[in-house]
C-alpha cells in the first residue's frame, strides 16, 4: 500500500468542489460588498480599478462595474495628464481584450471597448480593425463583434468600398456567414445610393447582387443565408408618403384621409382641412379616436355648405394634397378620391423584370433537382409575387401548400402568408374601384391584412374562413355591410366606431355571451344583426339582454 496515491471517491470529490465554489463566492461577494462601498463614497482610484478588474474577469456581464470603471475614467481623465490617460486607457485595451477571449460575446465588454476608444486621446483605429479580423477569424457570425466593427468603421478613415469588398472575401469563403450578408445590406445603399431614392440601391448593383446570391443558394441551397439574403434584395422597395384615398360625406359632416405611411397628428406632420379655399378648424382622430400614429385621419362634425363645394386636405410642410369637389345636392354617399398604383411592390423596369425572370426559371431549374427544399419553394413563390402575383396566383397557391407538408412545424406561417397573398390579389383586382364590394369569402383565410388601404369599401364578404378577430377592422370608416358568418369570432372588439354599419352577419360564429357584442354600441347606423348559430344565441337569458342593448336592430338568432 506504501507509495500509492490515494484516490478520492466521488463522494470526497464532490464536497472538496463545494467547498472550493463556496470559498470562491466568499471571495466574490466580498469583493462585490466593497466595490459597492466605494462606489457609493464616490472613491475613483486605483484600487477601485483592481477590484473591478477580478470581478469582471470571472463576470464580464457585471454591467453596473462597467459603468464604475467609466467614472473612474472620467475622473482621471480630467485629473491626470494626456499621456497618463492614454497610458491607462491603453491599458484598459489590453485588459478587454483578456476578457473578450474569455467572453467573447459581452454586450458589456464591447460597449466599454467602444466607450475607452471614444475618450483615448490617440486611438489606434487600424489595430482595432485587426482585433476585429481576429475576433471573425475565431467566430465569423459574432454579431458583437460585427457592431464593433461597424463602429470602428464609423470612427476611422476605412473606406465603406474596401468593407464592402471585405463582405465579399468573407462571403466567398463561406456563403453561411450570414453576418457578411447582413454588413452587405447596410453598405450597399451608402455606396450605391439611387440618386432618386437616397435609402435604395442603384439598379445596376442590385442585379449584381442578385447574381451573387444566385451563385450562393446554387452552391448550398441548403443554407438559410444566402435565401435570407435574398429575401432582403426583393424587398428593398420603400413606401412614399402620398394621400391614397380621401372621403367626404356632407350629411354626416365628415372627412376621412388614408395616407401611405403613418403620421402622428400633433407631431412634425399635421393635416390642413380647406372648404373652398379656406382652411377649416376641426378635430383629426384616427380610427379608435385617438391622435396616436395612424395612416387613417377623420375630421368630424364639420359644417359643410350645400351647394358645389371644393374640399381640400393637404399634408402640412408638403406638396401632397388631395381635392374633392361635391356637386350640388350630393348629400348621402360622398364622395371618394383614390390613389391608384401597385400598393404592395415598387414597379420593376423592364431591366429588373428580365433578370427576376430569368432568376426564376434558374430556382424552378433548381427546384427540378432539390423538390424537397423549403427555401427553393419559398423563393420561387416570393419571386412569383414581386414579378404578378395575379398571373402566377394558383402556382403560388400549390407552393403554398407543398411548403405546408415540406415544413409542418411552420404550417401556420405558411397558411398565413397564403391569406396575405390571396388578399394582395383581391386588392389588386379591384384597384380603381376601392368603394366596391370586397369578395374574400370560402378563402381558407387565417388572418387579415392590409385594411389600412381599404377605409372605402362599402361591403365585405368573409363568410366559410377560419378568422377568429376582427383586427384592425376600424379601418373600414366606408363599411355598410359586413358578412362574416361561418368563421371563429368569440367577440367584436375590433368592430368599434364604424360610422357607417348598418348591416353584420355572425352566423355561426363562436360568441357566447352578450358582454361579445359591447363594441357593437359604437356603431350608430347599425340596424341588422344574425346571431344564429352562436352559443349566446341559445342562451334565452342572454339574448333578452342583447335585444335589450340594441332595441332599435333587427336581430336575427
């Protein structure tokens, strides 16, 4: 038995590691407890510094010891010399550089990296570039270290041409490094800016990049990032502000505007109501009568004269501007102003459609050899929709329902983007007649969307779907009739301050008390309610109350 080891046993092992962890915590909180001290006694000194340092090194998400140390810096800076501050903070480098090996993911310790280069009086920006190729040779999809880059970028003399060209080296070794991918896109409207849209992209580069990201989803289609990628170059387009439709009713005194991006009445936008030249006071709310950010704005309980009136809303600080001219003893429908252009895609040039084409027939030729990959089927559906998403309507909808079987775990994101599409379609179809009735009825619909272009329509049809809310729903400030029967709805809400209402079909729905119908008061116009097949309406008790609620509507249970 002499000169043997002795062995521990696991049982011996185990309580020598707890009481090496409780003595290891001992130190650390007593560490904690008289940092905590000196930094409520205001003390920035060199101790200050050495205590957060051990601390930081076994906890580099400490937050609140990074923001001692910048105190403690701030103090020195304006206490010490310019070569000692450079001393200390060229130190403190070093020292974030020892914690980034160990974490190199520390939100805390690349914001302190970027604090320390901010305040140094002589940063060396072209080390940090090389301390950011280090950090990406180790790990090229740290995003930590991509932002710090971005910084460094920002801060330096680097040239935005030789990152982009550092995007493209990166890509080339590896088209998986989805963070390249995603530097690219920033980069790319900065050194191609479309001198008519500054925020887009110069066509001639972005059919470049389009066959850049074939070659990637060519070699490994497989790989989500070169698909996400491309994703990003179909929806580069950005929506102007414009007024798309304009409503005016004089018997309800009313005007009701749509605008293509959300503004924030009171804020930097406001609209300006004319009535003959003149500008009118009034009121502007949107949909749920607030004044909080909205594409939909009614000014209410106006004064508009009989006789051949010409009314104006213009958007404040801007040519936009729509007109309405009521003729003489137009008093009940209104009148109605729209905007007709493509709602949901900037319109391609004959240059871009080419290529977008010639793309798909490559992804279908694609599809020939990899039928079982979801990305392949999902660009060309999105492909399919920028080029005429009308034209390719059933082929989309069989790739829909491939990707359903393909990809069951996102079912419900396909069957909902399969819902965004068939409304897409509808709304195309009736373009130029948006006061029109909106047909969306046996769909399969799982959700709505869109309804912010539709404050016109006057009838909807969304019977033998699956919807199950009516969100959104206040867009319709147009809306006389509703049909929704034969779909999920356990309650109204949503269906708050329509003017116009007069008719709402919920047969067979799945509202089951009278408290479901509340959001129904604010309609004033409302005259016909069918009930029938609901819950609520075989509740005897239940329905006295609703008739109750509603005394001057017809209700059909």
């Amino acid at each position: 038995m002499h000169g043997r080891l002795k062995v521990k046993t696991t049982a011996e092992q185990q309580e020598a590691k707890r009481k090496e962890r409780e003595k290891k915590l001992k130190i650390y909180n007593a560490a904690v407890q008289k940092i905590s001290a000196k930094r409520q006694q205001q003390e920035y000194d060199d101790e200050a510094l050495h205590i957060t340092a051990e601390i930081l090194t076994a906890n580099s998400d400490f937050y609140s010891l990074w923001n001692y140390r910048k105190e403690i810096f701030k103090h020195f800076k304006a206490e010490k010399s310019e070569e000692e501050v450079q001393t200390l903070f060229q130190q403190e480098l070093y020292f974030l550089e020892a914690c980034l090996k160990g974490n190199p993911k520390s939100y805390g310790t690349w914001h302190h990296r970027c604090f320390v280069l901010d305040n140094m009086p002589k940063p060396d920006w072209d080390r940090e570039l090389q301390l950011c190729n280090q950090f990406l040779e180790y790990d090229e999809r740290n995003f930590h270290c991509w932002d710090y880059r971005r910084f460094v970028v920002s801060r330096s003399k680097v040239s935005l041409e030789s990152e982009f060209e550092f995007t493209t080296t990166k890509i080339s070794s590896n088209f998986s490094n989805y963070s390249s991918w995603h530097y690219r896109s920033k980069l790319l409207p900065a050194i191609f800016p479309d001198p008519n849209q500054p925020r887009l992209v110069q066509e001639h580069q972005m059919l470049q990049e389009h066959e850049t990201v074939q070659n990637a989803f060519f070699t490994d289609p497989d790989d989500q990032s070169a698909w996400f990628y491309h994703r990003w170059l179909l929806g580069r387009g950005e929506t102007v502000q414009q007024i798309r439709q304009m409503h005016v009713a004089r018997d309800a005194g009313r005007v009701v505007v749509s605008l293509a991006k959300h503004i924030q009445i009171g804020g930097k936008d406001n609209l300006i109501l004319e009535v003959n030249g003149s500008p009118v006071e009034c009121t502007w709310t949107n949909q749920q009568r607030k004044t909080t950010f909205s594409t939909l704005w009614i000014a209410s309980e106006l004064s508009i004269p009989d006789g051949e009136v010409k009314v104006k809303v213009s958007v404040e600080e801007s040519d936009l501007s729509a007109e309405i001219v009521l003729e003489e003893g137009q008093m009940s429908q209104g009148q109605n102003f729209q905007c007709v252009e493509s709602s949901f895609s900037s319109e391609l040039s004959s240059a871009t459609s080419d290529v977008l084409k010639r793309e798909l027939d490559a992804v279908r030729e694609l599809y020939s050899l990899e039928p079982e990959n979801k990305w392949v089927l999902l660009t060309i559906v999105l492909l399919m929709k920028s080029l005429c998403p009308i034209l390719y309507k059933d082929e989309i909808l069989e790739h829909l329902q491939q990707l359903q079987h393909l990809d069951n775990k996102r079912r419900n994101y396909y069957l909902d983007l399969r819902s965004k599409m068939l409304i897409e379609i509808a709304i195309e179809t009736i373009k130029g007649k948006l006061d029109d009735v909106l047909d969306l009825s046996n769909q399969g619909l799982t959700t709505l969307v869109h309804l912010e272009l539709l404050p016109l329509v006057r009838e909807v049809k969304l019977s033998d779907n699956t919807l199950d809310s009516f969100h959104n729903f206040q867009y319709f400030q147009c809306l006389e009739k509703l049909n929704i029967s034969r779909n999920r709805v356990t309650s109204c809400d949503g269906l708050n301050f329509l003017p116009e209402l007069t008719e709402l079909d919920l047969q067979n729905n799945c509202i089951d008390s009278k408290e479901g119908l509340k959001a129904l008061l604010t309609c004033p116009k409302l005259q016909v309610i069918h009930i029938s097949g609901n819950p609520v309406s075989h509740d005897d008790g239940a329905m006295d109350g609703i008739r109750a609620m509603f005394p001057s509507a017809t209700l059909h249970s």
